[in-house]
C-alpha cells in the first residue's frame, strides 16, 4: 500500500490520497455593481508575522466579466500602501505598493464564465536589508502561468508599517464598492506560507477538497490564516476567527466549481 | 430579481437600509464626482424610491462600467 501511495503521489500527480468528507454546498456571488464582502482580517497579520516565510493568497472564481476588477484586495484611499490581487482586462495582476515604491506582477489569462483557480503565491522574502527581494508568482489551475518578477524587499518591508484596512473580496478596499467582481467566487484561503505548487495543483484538481485537512500531495493546512468556503455562510473555517461579512447584498448560491 | 435606483446624494439620508440590500450608508458605491449612489431592492418597491427611474442588473452595470461614464473608476497602477 505504502509503495501505491509513493507511485500516486510522484507519478499521478496532482495527488489527494482521498476525497476527504467535504461536501462543497455552495459559493459567494457578487453582482458586479456593488456587492463585496469583508474578511475582518487584516493583511498586516501575513506581512508582519514572518516575512521569511511568504504568503499565499488562492480562490476559485468564476467571474462574468473579465475587465477591471478586484478579486481580493487591500487598499488605501491613496497611493500609499496597497496590496491587491486583481482582474486586469482579462488577466491577473498583483500590485504591492507602499509610499513611492511598488511591485507589480502581470500574467495569466483569466476565463470568462468558466470555474478557474486563482493563485498568488509571494516567495523568497528577505530579511528587509534592501538588497533582498520578494518574488510573486501568478498561478492558474495549480500550474504557474508567468514567470516570477521581483521587487525590492524594501518595498514589502514598508507595505507592513503601513495601516491597511482589513481585505476585502470583490472590491477595491473595505468599506468601497467601485471596481467590483462580477461573479461567483469559491474556496478562498489565505495561508502564512509560500505553497508549494504540487499543493495548489493538488487542490486544483479536487476543488471540493477541505484545506484545513492535509491530503496526498496537498500538505498545507498548518498554514492557513484565513478560509472562507461560502457554504452559505460568511464564516472561516481556518480555526482562526476571522469570520467575514457580506456586504450589500453578496449571497450565496449553488454554482460550483467543478 | 433585483432592481436598481439611482439616487442623489442628498437623498442617502432618507433610505431605510432596512428595505433595500445595501448595508449601511457607509458602504455605498458613489458616482465619480459624489453627487449619486444606486441602491437595489427584490419585490416591491420601498415607498422612499416611489416616482425614481428603475433599472435591471444589466442595465445599472452598463451604466457603471462604461468607461466614458461617470461611475468608472481608474485605478493608479503605475509603479
């Protein structure tokens, strides 16, 4: 049994060892006028705790237009600290600004009317000596669609001495509703971590999978901060209390990943 | 279904949030210079919104994403 696992895991990969009891009822669904929703976390919590170690920030969507939108984000009513994830015309962008110093990541097509999921994954952050660099990397489907840009660490290690309010999904910051989503959006976590792209593709091909359970290749639950399944409810399952809000009538519905 | 109606900043005063599906004044998206906000409610009309202008989903989403509008919204993306 021991020897099937190993072939499973190394040959048949994107690998869960089974479908864990998890049973995806429904996801977030936003009218693309001003629906969003609230996390009640803030971002500071990731870029503070331990910048050694990255952070991951993955969602399914499925979104009815595909021009400029904001999927999860954080900002400022200014230019002095943003950090976003984003649609660009059809494409995923990061912009990670803090005072006059930013890094921006473009790539990877996004679909229109089609499930997908969506990662950002932000790598190799230094100890903030100025001449460390962070790497962002875009990720579809658990398969990395660009190739990694870098920063300088500066820009990050500032980012995290700035006041951000908390993330919001599906608007361009908490408590805005211009540049929303237009869609349905499933399984969004955050974790403390740069997962490891056999994770994400593991989770890419079971998009019903539970992320607070560790499974074949998908090793990361230890690490998750936030996870907002959308099972009718606004509620994370990360065990760590960050319990979110719909916001101007975001609802629930049964249009699932698949 | 939903329904949406523009109204005139002066007006967020007299919405009763308890009869439309926006959360709070607060949370109100507004046109570019701030003079106008939308709300949307299901069913029947609140009696406030009585005589407004009401739109479908696709047409109040014409109306915000049209680039030459005022409702959109650029985003500084220079880095």
């Amino acid at each position: 049994m021991e020897l099937m696992l190993g072939l499973g895991s190394s040959l048949l990969s994107p690998y869960l060892a089974e479908e864990a009891g998890y049973n995806n009822t429904h996801s977030l669904l936003l009218d693309g006028a001003n629906d969003n929703f609230d996390t009640n976390f803030s971002a500071q919590t990731i870029l503070r705790a331990a910048p050694s170690d990255g952070f991951t920030v993955s969602f399914w969507a499925n979104p009815d237009t595909t021009g400029r939108s904001f999927l999860g984000s954080t900002a400022v009513p200014s230019t002095s600290g943003q950090l976003v994830f984003m649609i660009n015309s059809g494409a995923l962008l990061t912009l990670i600004r803090s005072n006059n110093k930013a890094g921006l990541e473009q790539g990877g097509s996004v679909a229109l009317n089609e499930w997908h999921m969506y990662s950002l994954v932000i790598s190799a952050v230094g100890a903030g000596s100025g001449s460390d660099f962070v790497d962002m990397s875009h990720f579809v489907d658990g398969v990395d669609v660009n190739s990694t840009s870098s920063f300088n660490n500066t820009t990050y290690d500032d980012l995290a001495l700035i006041s951000l309010p908390d993330l919001a999904i599906g608007s361009q910051a908490e408590g805005s509703a211009s540049n929303v989503f237009d869609g349905h959006i499933d399984q969004f976590a955050i974790w403390n971590r740069a997962v490891p792209e056999a994770h994400l593709a593991a989770l890419a091909a079971h998009p019903g999978h539970d992320y607070t359970t560790d499974s074949g290749d998908y090793a990361s639950s230890a690490f998750l901060e936030v996870y907002y399944k959308f099972d009718n409810n606004a509620n994370d399952s990360s065990g760590n209390g960050h319990n979110g809000e719909t916001v101007n009538g975001a609802s629930f519905d049964t249009n699932l990943p698949s | 279904m939903r329904t949406y109606v523009i109204i005139e900043a002066s007006e967020v005063s007299s919405i009763d949030f308890s009869k439309v599906l926006e959360t709070s004044a607060n949370t109100l998206r507004y046109n570019n210079d701030g003079t106008k906000t939308f709300v949307k409610y299901t069913g029947e009309q609140p009696s406030f919104l009585n005589g407004k202008t009401t739109y479908t989903e696709s047409e109040i989403k014409a109306i915000l994403n049209n680039e030459k509008g005022d409702w959109y919204t650029e985003i500084n993306l220079e880095q």
